[in-house]
C-alpha cells in the first residue's frame, strides 16, 4: 500500500477494476486491454500481493514474458516503484548486455527471484544451458501476446511453457484478440475469465488530425508544427530507420532537444535515450515501430506520424501513447499522395473521420484527399485488393 501511495495511484481503472480480483482469488484470466489502461498495474499488483502471502525461496516465482527489451524495462521500473517498500526480489533479463548482466541473469534463474521479466530470445539463451530452475513457479504472464506473434516468437513461447510447472496461474494479455491468440489461450489456460475492454479505436480523448502533402512538404512540415503546438513531450515515429536519422538532424539543427529511437542504436544508448525523454532533459523522440507497443511515459501529450501506418491497429497503438493516465494528448498524422487510401481504411476502422486542417500557403499547393474506398479482403483485415480496370466492382 505504501508502493501504491508512492506511485500516486488513487482510483483503480476500470481494467484493474476487473482484472486484480479473479487473479487474487487464483483464475486464470485472458485480458484484452486498450492501451493506456494501466493493465500493468493490474497484474504486478496482485501478484506481488500473493507473493508476499504465500513466502518460498530457491526458484523464479513469477515470469512475465515480454516482446521486446523496452517492455521489459519499463515493467521492471514500474515493478520497482510498486514493490519499494517490500522484500520482492525480481529482474530484467532481456538481449543486448554485457557478459556481466549475464552473470547476474544466470544467478537469478539458478538461486531464484520472485519475478522475472524476460524477453522469450533471452530466456531461451538461458534454457539451453541446462541450469533455469522454474519448478516453483506459480504465475506465468504473457504481456502483449499478440505482439510477441506478430514478431514470430511463438515457437519460442511453446517452448518456455513446456520447461514450466504445469500447476500455474495463467495471465494473458493481449490489445487484440486474433484467432491465433484465441489457440494459445486455449493451449495454456485453464478455466479462464475473460476480459474484454478493448476497442479497436483511439480513446476519445485523443485530439486527431491529418494533414494531407505531398511527400516533400513532411519535413518542414514537422518543424512547423512543432513550433506552434504547445506540448510537454512529443514523440513522432517514422516507419523507416532512414528517415528517423534524417528527421532527428533537421530537428536538431533547428534548436529542438530531440533524441532518435532506433534498431540500429546499441541497447546502452536506446535506455539513456528513454531515461533522458522520460525525465524531459530532451522532449521530442523520433522512433520507429519499436516504440509503439508498451511504452508508458505521462508526459507524451503529442503524437505525430512521419508517415501512415502499415494497418489500422498499428495507428491505434501509435497514437495511443498519448493520452495516459486520463490526460489529453493531440495525434497528428502525415498523409502523403501516395497513402490516402491507407489513411482511409484506417478511418473506417475507428469509424470516424479524421479533421484535416489546410497547412499555411507558404508550403504550397497541397494535394486534395480523394481517396478511393478500398474493401477488405475476407482473409485478413490487413489485406486489401484494388479495383481492376474494367472491373464492374463498385467501390463501397
């Protein structure tokens, strides 16, 4: 209770609402989520309650296995934070440390934790080795299941679930419930109570707006509106690593604090460049995809796209790390020539249609948005075909 006052936490959200009193009573749960819920808080705090009820020592206690080394990061800092004024012992063992973090990660799953965040190439590394005692486990968490197969891990996590103790407690969370997230459910859990309070849809606190340019108009395009939009932290994320580097140094060259998020960043550099955004020593973060998922920073109050995402659920998440916590945020989205018809299967998938202000005339002429409606393909919300010429197809 200390850990909770500490973290100015006063009003359980409706995700916690739901989801702490069947883990407290032992259920599995399957937990579909909006981003921005505060779902973490919903399954580190019960379990850290019945850790602290139900006292052993000598193996890893609860794992929570996560999809990329950031997620990881953050959970175990949230972990931390909750857990202060506790004899709760965990770590976070994720790729891209030394030959020392290594030791230590060895130590742990040898001697035992209480909790584990992994990610599932890591905790493989270790697997191999023959020395991982999980024979006291008791909870097992997957965060963001539906992420961890979008990134090809399943056979990873099959894998890692059958090292485990079969008698467990189960939690699965997932922002999206695909058929195949339905199949590890039904592999791993038993008996589940399923939560539902996600919507494919941003909240509706999110300010959006598109601006819609021609291609070579989005880089000065991205000074300007950083100019005159008053925000705290804004986070702007580009789809390829090159235009990242390219936007970071016009920023940086027009006097912005801006800092760049990258696969091409060692890990060292990629936790000082998240440790120095969240403590506002620089306030904008330019980043690809890998920072869409996960990332739970309050003071992100604007969110710009370089470009449109790939699908819809990817917007979705994109912009929805802003607006924490029940504060506003403003999303603002830039749509080239060549991307409308994306941006408006994205719009029919949050039912509704985004504002697009006109940009100054010193720009230039700007192109009108005339998309062409396209229709989903019945085998994947992802998939869409266009109208053939000659075709009788009518546009929906």
């Amino acid at each position: 209770m200390e850990g909770i006052e500490a973290s100015n936490y006063e009003v359980a959200t409706p995700v916690q609402e739901q989801v702490i009193p069947p883990i407290l009573s032992g259920k599995d749960i399957i937990a579909s989520a909006q981003t921005g819920t505060g779902k973490t808080a919903a399954f580190l705090l019960p379990v850290i309650n019945r850790l602290l009820t139900h006292h052993s020592s000598g193996s890893v206690r609860a794992l929570i296995i996560v999809p990329t080394r950031e997620l990881a990061i953050q959970i175990a800092q949230h972990l931390e934070g909750l857990a202060y004024f506790t004899d709760i012992s965990s770590l976070a063992i994720y790729g891209g440390n030394d030959g020392q973090n290594f030791v230590g990660e060895r130590k742990a799953l040898q001697m035992g934790a209480d909790i584990i965040i992994c990610t599932p190439g890591r905790f493989i590394a270790h697997l191999n080795m023959g020395y991982v005692s999980m024979k006291g486990l008791q909870f097992l968490v997957l965060d963001e299941a539906d992420r961890m197969l979008d990134m090809g891990f399943m056979d990873d996590i099959n894998r890692i679930i059958a090292a485990l103790p079969q008698h467990r407690q189960n939690l699965l969370f997932s922002a999206t419930m695909p058929p195949r997230i339905r199949t590890l459910a039904k592999n791993i859990l038993k008996d589940p109570v399923e939560i539902n309070i996600a919507i494919s849809r941003p909240p509706d606190k999110i300010v959006q707006k598109a601006f819609v340019v021609y291609e070579p108009q989005k880089l000065p395009l991205i000074k300007y509106l950083l100019e005159k939009t008053d925000y705290k932290s804004a986070l702007i994320f580009c789809s390829r690593k090159q235009n990242v580097k390219s936007l970071t140094r016009l920023l940086k060259q027009s006097g912005f604090a801006a800092g760049e998020m990258h696969s091409d960043l060692p890990q060292s550099q990629r936790e000082a460049m998240l440790l120095n955004f969240a403590a506002g020593r620089i306030n904008v973060l330019v980043a690809t995809d890998i920072l869409s998922r996960g990332i739970d920073i309050d003071t992100i109050d604007l969110v710009i796209n370089y470009d449109v995402p790939r699908d819809g659920e990817d917007y979705v998440h994109r912009i929805g790390r802003t607006a924490r916590a029940e504060a506003d945020g403003i999303a603002m989205t830039l749509v080239g020539e060549k991307e409308q018809n994306s941006f408006a299967a994205i719009e029919a998938l949050i039912g509704k249609e985004v504002e697009k202000p006109a940009i100054p005339q010193s720009f230039g002429e700007t192109p009108e948005y005339t998309p062409r409606r396209k229709r989903r393909n019945d085998s994947s919300k992802k998939n869409f075909y266009k109208r053939r010429p000659g075709s009788n197809h009518k546009d929906n």
